[in-house]
C-alpha cells in the first residue's frame, strides 16, 4: 500500500509532484494497521481510514492519467460553459430531484425565482424547552417551510452555504403569531436573523433595501388602533389635510390555501413578494454573492406545484477554472528557504476554489514580506470525488508551487488533518518561529500581522504562545506546533471534527504540561466579515479580495461590501 504522505507542491509546469520526505501516514492507515484491533476505532478515524483509501486510489488514477482521460483537457481549454436564461420545474420534478433546483450559472441583478405552492395544515410537535414553563405541555402547533438559495458543498459532510434562508412560520415560533425569517448561514455558522412579525420596519434611510422596507406590516390580531388614532384621523379628514391611505394586508400565507412567492434579486438586496405585494427586503450580506446562488432548495410543510426562475446569467464567472485560473509566472511562488522565515502561512482551501486561490495569489499574497522570503505561504488542500477535478488540481499545483496536495477525499470532519498537516509542515519544512492557519476566504494584511506578533513578543518573551486564537485565523508558536507533531506521532493526540476546538484541546493541553501560554486576542483579526481598519477579513468573496487588494495599495483599510 503506497504510503499516505501529503504531496509536494510542484516548482515549475515541467516537474512532477512528488511527496514530500517526512512522512504524514502517521495521520491513519498505517497507524490503525498497527494498533490492536481489539481496540474499537473512533467515528473520526474510521472516517479518515475511508478517506485516506479513497484518496490515495483517487490519486493513483490521476497521477497515471494523462489528462485526456479526466477530462482535464475540456475543464481547462473548453469553451466556457452556456447556461440558459431560464429554467422551470414541476412539483413532483422537484421532490425527485431532492427537493432542490439547480442553477448552473447562478443568479443576477434582476434575476426572480417564482413559487407555487400550498402550506401544510399545522401539526403537532414537542419542544423540551417549554415543558418547565408549560408544567409540561410541551406541544405545539407548527407549520413552516424553508425557501433557500445554496451555494456548492465544498466538502462532504458539511452543509452547503445558505446564500439566502427565507423561513416563513404561519404558526410562530411556537408564540401562535406568524412571523418570516431571514439568515444566513457558511460553513455551519448562521448569521444574525432578520425578523419580520407584522410590525413595520423603520423607514430610515439606511435601512432601506432599494428603497424598499425591510418588514411590510400585515394584520396582527394583539394590535388594535386606538380610539385616539382613529379621531385623529377623522379631524385631520376634516379639516382636510391629505392622507395617505394605509391598507393592512392579512398574512399572506395560510394553511391549505395557494400562494405564488416571487424572489427578486435587487442591486442592494433581496425582494420577496406574495400575491402581487411587496412583503420583506432582505440585504445581501458580505461573501455571499449572486454567482454562487446555484441550487435552490424548498423544505418544510409545504406542496410545491411549480418553481420558475427567470432572467438568469448566461455564464458563471468563476465556476471554470479555465476563466480564473491565469499561469503567468508572476503568480508563482518561490521555492521554500532554507532561511530562517518570520512567519509560515497554511491555508486550509477545498480542491474547486481556484477562484478562492486564484484572489490570495493577486492579493495579499503579493505582499513584500512574501515576494522576500520573509514570509511562506502554503495552500492545503485533500481530493475532490471527481478526477477531472483532482487533474486540475494537480496542474494547478504543477504550475504555482503553493500547493500541499493531502491525498485523502475531503470531507468537512477531517478538516483537522489539514491542521494538523500545516504544523508538520511549519515545523519540519521551514525554520520559523510563528505559524498562521487561515481560510481562502480570507484576506490577511501581512505587515499588520507582523507587526503585532512583534508587539506581542515584546510583551511576552516566550515563544510558546498563540497570539490569535479563532476559526478563521489564528498565530501559534513553533514550539506549540512540534509539540502538536510529536503528540500526534506517539498517538497522543486527540482528534476532534473541528479544527479551532481541537487546536485550543492540544494548547491547552501543552500549557498544562508543558510550558505557561499567553492567550492574546485583537477583534481587528475579524472572525465575522470584515471590520475598519481590520488585521484580517474573514468570509471575503473573490472579487471582495481584489477590492480590498486596491484599497490597500492606495493606504486605506476599509471593507469592500458589495456582493
């Protein structure tokens, strides 16, 4: 059985990819094949056994291939893929197809997704949160469904990002009143909901979403108008100032009677009507863009009878690598320094985001410090199902030379892997006293980050610290990261799905054993979207990379949020 080691990221187009010399095996396989299997095998290792079988097969048959047989050659020199300019469904097409639309090319400015359907009558359920409070009756009435824009599942096992969640509660949140919301949610993470319960939203300026509310006000049966608004307006109708008349709708949904909802992509936001009639504006939100939103998704208690999407985009501008991937040797990276460096960067990536790659080698991976040396950043990236796609991938790695090809499929739980092969690297491939792990998604301003490390080994003259500590990005120390090897080789280490919580499990388990660990966080290393005068902006959409990429080569730090 070939060894599981991650694959060298490749000098030139005319090299092969070779693994690298340390051994990374030590992840799986091997070890398992050791152990004594009277010892049961967790889920996540059983998992990263599959994984690694997988992968390592995935390989084989993309290093032995000449590309005419993955279709690489047609992924990358093919003419870009036409898209049509409408699609429509059925209701029974779209629970046979898992109750999802796709959109090939995405959405645009002016796109609209009409729906016809009919809500379920509302049915019993149990909720433990409301036994104490209801001396245990814990049943409600509850009828809802989910209309979803959703992006491409990067990995197995992880949810697909919800470009837009749109939840309409004919029965409430178990309160008995209607309410719509709104959300988003990326890699697993929701953002903070927009709720619309029948009261008006404030009509501010800058809380207009194309001149349109946020919230239209429907009939509530708790709100009365007083006997004082309605003299009111009798004297004013008297006297004869101009009024302008207010009709309440009712809610527009209810049970067992049709509806046609219409979505409506605007240039600040979302527009959802019902029947004819504007009812909630939703604003896009930062890293979410229209391209992405390629697959429609309609859950819940609801019969769908017909699904139209009009006014689509002819072509996605980033879904063929062929459109985003640009060789020009200006984008290459250095061979890594026998020197000592400043910092090691690894960026954890999904093998299809060579859009996502392609921004960081543009943008701040242009930075000084890295076209010196100073600084070495590294992709690290596991296979794709698909071998056209891992050939591409392949090429890609070839040709730039910032790529850890990690030969097992990707899935969202064995995102520690990565981590884990990140502090291997850091350690036994460079002579460094800090590694950084970030996401593609996000946009690191590389001389702040320097600058702070500095600051903050001033303050604490011990190298055994990690100065940043979150999801997106964090700073350990070397010693910290051959610690993390060293426990992993003996097989000490415990492995968690997420990557962040099992980094702060083996910090914590080296400031307990090891040596004393200053914790130091700045909310300018944004976890969230990006802030002013940010050190790092998380969630950061291709285009939003090259925006901040020109807004900081004219000195300014602000955030880019368009879509």
């Amino acid at each position: 059985m070939p060894s599981k080691e991650p694959l060298e990221e490749g000098k030139s187009g005319s090299k092969p990819i070779k693994p690298l010399q340390h051994r990374y095996g030590r992840i799986t396989g091997e070890i398992m094949k050791q152990r004594n299997r009277t010892i049961d095998l967790s889920v996540l290792e059983r998992m990263a056994d599959e994984a690694w079988t997988l992968g390592l097969k995935a390989w084989e048959e993309v290093d032995k291939g000449d590309g005419k047989e993955t279709g690489e050659s047609s992924i990358l020199e093919g003419q870009p893929e036409s898209c049509p300019s409408w699609i429509s469904m059925t209701g029974e097409e779209l629970v046979n197809g898992d109750r999802l639309m796709f959109l090939p090319c995405g959405l645009a400015a002016g796109s609209s997704i009409t729906v016809v359907g009919t809500p379920h009558y509302a049915h019993q359920e149990y909720v433990p949160q409301l036994a104490k409070l209801r001396n245990g009756n814990a049943m409600v009435m509850v009828s809802q469904f989910m209309v979803e824009l959703q992006g491409l599942k990067s990995v197995d096992g992880e949810e697909p990002p919800k470009i837009l969640h749109l939840n309409p509660r004919l029965k409430g949140d178990w309160s008995k009143r209607p309410v719509i919301e709104h959300n988003t949610c990326y890699r697993m993470q929701w953002g903070k909901a927009q709720r619309c319960d029948g009261l008006p939203a404030k009509y501010d300026e800058d809380m207009l979403v194309d001149g349109y509310g946020r919230c239209e006000k429907w009939m509530r049966n708790d709100i009365v108008d007083s006997k004082e608004s309605k003299t009111t307006s009798w004297f004013k109708r008297f006297i004869g100032r101009e009024q302008k008349p207010e009709v309440t709708w009712p809610f527009p949904f209810v049970e067992n009677r049709l509806f046609i909802l219409t979505l409506r992509a605007g240039v600040d936001g979302y527009h959802i009507s019902v029947g004819g009639r504007h009812l909630t504006s939703f604003p896009y939100r930062t890293g979410f863009t229209l391209e992405d939103a390629t697959g429609l998704a309609i859950k819940g208690d609801v019969d769908v009878h017909s699904v139209y999407a009009t006014s689509l985009p002819a072509s996605h501008p980033s879904f063929s690598p062929q459109r985003v991937l640009e060789f020009s040797d200006k984008w290459k990276a250095h061979s890594t320094p026998k020197s000592k460096i400043q910092l090691f960067i690894g960026v954890l990536s999904a093998t299809n985001h060579f859009a996502e790659r392609m921004a960081v080698r543009k943008t701040w991976m242009q930075a000084t410090a890295i076209k010196s040396s100073n600084v070495v950043v590294r992709f690290f990236v596991a296979l794709n199902p698909r071998k056209e796609v891992n050939a591409v991938l392949k090429k890609e790695a070839a040709y730039f030379g910032d790529i850890v090809i990690l030969p097992f499929m990707d899935r969202y739980e064995l995102v520690v892997l990565k981590t884990i092969a990140i502090c291997e690297f850091g350690v036994q491939n460079v002579t460094t006293a800090y590694i950084m792990k970030c996401e593609d998604d996000t946009f690191v301003r590389v001389d702040t980050v320097l600058k702070e490390i500095e600051v903050t080994y001033e303050e604490w003259p011990e190298e055994v610290y990690p100065p940043y500590a979150n999801g997106p990005g964090y700073i350990i120390s070397s010693d910290i990261a051959k610690y993390v090897v060293s426990q992993h080789g003996n097989r000490s280490l415990r492995l968690f799905k997420m990557e962040d919580v099992s980094m702060g499990m083996w910090v914590e388990q080296f400031n307990s054993s090891m040596a004393a660990v200053q914790y130091s966080h700045n909310w300018k290393f944004c976890q969230y979207g990006c802030m002013e005068n940010y050190f790092t902006a998380h969630y950061q959409s291709p285009r939003q990379m090259i925006c901040l990429w020109d807004k900081l080569a004219r000195g300014r730090t602000h955030c880019c949020n368009f879509r």
